[in-house]
C-alpha cells in the first residue's frame, strides 16, 4: 500500500512539473517570440536602378532590425494588375506589416481590402494618403516641380518661354509636381509657360509630342520633364532636331541615360529622389507600427538638383550611384 501511495505522490509531482514547465515556456512565447517580424514589400517594377535602389535601402532595414522582408514586383512599372495580383500573392504568403508602393489607387484599395485592420500599411512614392494607410513616405513632389522649375528660370536667363511635358496625366505625383511648377511661375512675370502636354508612357509618343511641342511654340528656351522617362524621350528628340544648345531640359530622376544626356549636355539639370531612404524608412516605420508604436504620418524623404557642376561631387556620386562601391 505505501508503494502505492508512493507512487501517486511521484505522478502527482510530475504532472505539477509539467503543467508549470508548459505554463512558463507559453508565457515566455508571449513576452519573447522567437518568430522574427515580416514586413512585405510590394514595388511598381523588379528592374530599373530607382527601384533597386528601394530594395537595397529596405533589405538594409530588415538586416539591421532582423526582419524577414518579402519582396514583390511586376515586370513593367505600369502593370498596376499584375501587382493587384501580388498583393493577393503577398497575403496569402503573410506578413506582420505591408510597404507598398501602388501603381494606382484601385493596388492601394486591393491591399486595404485584404489587410486585416491591426496590420499597418505604409505607402511609398504614391501621394495620397487614406485613413487606412499608417504612413506616406517619399518625395514630396509639390517642392520638385518647384525646384525643377527654379532651376529651369536660371538656365534661361530667367526670361522666356517654357515648356511642361510629362506621362501619366491623373497621377497624383505628376499633378504635385505641375502644381509647384506653376505656383513658381504665377511669381515670375518674366517667364510664361506654353500649354502643357501629358501623352502616353511610349517613347515614340513622347518624340512626336516634343517635335509638335516645339514646332507650335518656335521660341520655346526650356522643357521640364515630369519623370524619367519623359525626360529620356525629350532628350531624344531635341537631340535629332539638333536643338540641344538651344532648348534647356530639366529632367526627374536619375537612370543611366538621362546621366549620359547630362554628362554630355543634352540635360541641363535633373532632380533626383531618394529611394534607399524610402525602402529604409518604409520597413523601420513599418516594423514600429506593428508594435503599437507611434509613426509620422507623412515622411520627406528629400530631392536634390544635379547638374555637370556638382553630378560628380563624392556626396552626389553616392545617390547617383548607391551600388557602386
């Protein structure tokens, strides 16, 4: 009988030990996951320096903070369905905080519908903010359009005709951006601009605006780009008509061809973004807003204007070209 007794006392005791291990090791689980945090990031393209660039500045984030970050993007930065797509993709696979950068309003709409309420989502590049969205961050492009057209009134002596060219009409970066154009202008009676032409994203489109554009307004001294690959088609086109040393251009970003139009002057001066700072500072707020942390809700990441005088200053070289060693 006292073996039995013995016994029970022992399974007693075990069953105790048990129920307290299993106790403490879920209240340690609580307090100190080992699961690490996964932020997904969603671009408009997988190729193209700007974007690579916001994909190195976020993986730089995720090393630092010890995230895991999922990264997606279509093949061509107008494909706003094949990252409809990916959003879905994105879901399904999971995530503790989601960056993206929208195509259109109805990708930021599409990831608002699929995003569970307590999942932070923060927006990249895209102005427009949505009581949904935790925070904006990138280029506050009112104050580009001002700076490019700043820089425009001073290549042409600050008297003139000017010329505002650009894809993407609705878009609400290219409309910040003729915004901030066009309130430097209303200050300078000196300058006036020449109506303003949008056209489709293809670079054949774009030659046949610029050489019409040019051949309505003959007095024509400068073009404003209002992205990357307007400025290119621009370039282009001004250098086949041979106007280049007459008709200043003042370009948006910073791809390889619209450096080698600067370089050799068919470019004036071009106004360059940030996107490290933005994949950086898009994943850090991201992984704050999962922990229930306070984040600004707007976050300028900066431009800068580069022209042949200060492209080649070492502080310029490291944004112009963040993967060279």
């Amino acid at each position: 009988m006292g073996t039995i007794k013995q016994y029970a006392l022992y399974t007693l005791l075990v069953m105790v030990a048990v129920t307290t291990f299993y106790s403490c090791e879920s209240r340690m689980d609580e307090s100190h996951p080992d699961k690490k945090k996964t932020v997904a990031l969603i671009v408009r393209m997988k190729h193209g320096d700007y974007w690579r660039t916001v994909k190195l500045g976020a993986e730089m984030a995720a090393k630092e903070y010890d995230l895991n970050l999922n990264f997606y993007a279509p093949d061509y930065e107008e494909d706003s369905q094949s990252q409809m797509e990916l959003v879905r993709q994105a879901t399904l696979d999971g995530y503790d905080a989601l960056v993206v950068a929208p195509s259109d309003d109805r990708v930021l709409q599409e990831a608002i519908g699929l995003t569970k309420s307590r999942v932070p989502i923060i927006t990249l590049d895209a102005e427009g903010q949505l009581p949904e969205v935790n925070s904006y961050i990138g280029t506050d492009n009112y104050d580009m359009g001002k700076k490019a057209c700043e820089k425009m009134i001073q290549l042409i002596g600050k008297k003139g005709h000017i010329a505002l060219v650009g894809t993407g009409r609705s878009s609400a970066n290219a409309m910040s951006r003729e915004k901030g154009v066009r309130d430097v202008i209303a200050q300078d009676k000196q300058v006036e601009l020449v109506p303003v032409d949008y056209v489709q994203l293809d670079k054949k489109l774009i030659g046949e605006l610029t050489r019409e554009l040019i051949r309505h307004n003959p007095g024509v001294k400068g073009i404003i780009a209002l992205d990357a690959s307007t400025s290119i088609g621009v370039a282009e086109e001004v250098e086949k008509m041979g106007l280049q040393s007459s008709i200043k251009i003042v370009a948006i970003d910073s791809p390889p061809e619209v450096l080698e139009y600067l370089q050799e002057g068919g470019i004036s001066a071009t106004i360059i973004q940030k996107p490290f700072s933005m994949g950086y500072l898009g994943v850090k707020y991201a992984l704050d807003a999962s922990e229930g942390k306070q984040v600004p809700g707007r976050v300028d990441t900066g431009t800068k204007v580069i022209d042949r005088e200060n492209m080649f200053w070492s502080e310029n070289q490291k944004l112009l070209f963040p993967f060279v060693k």
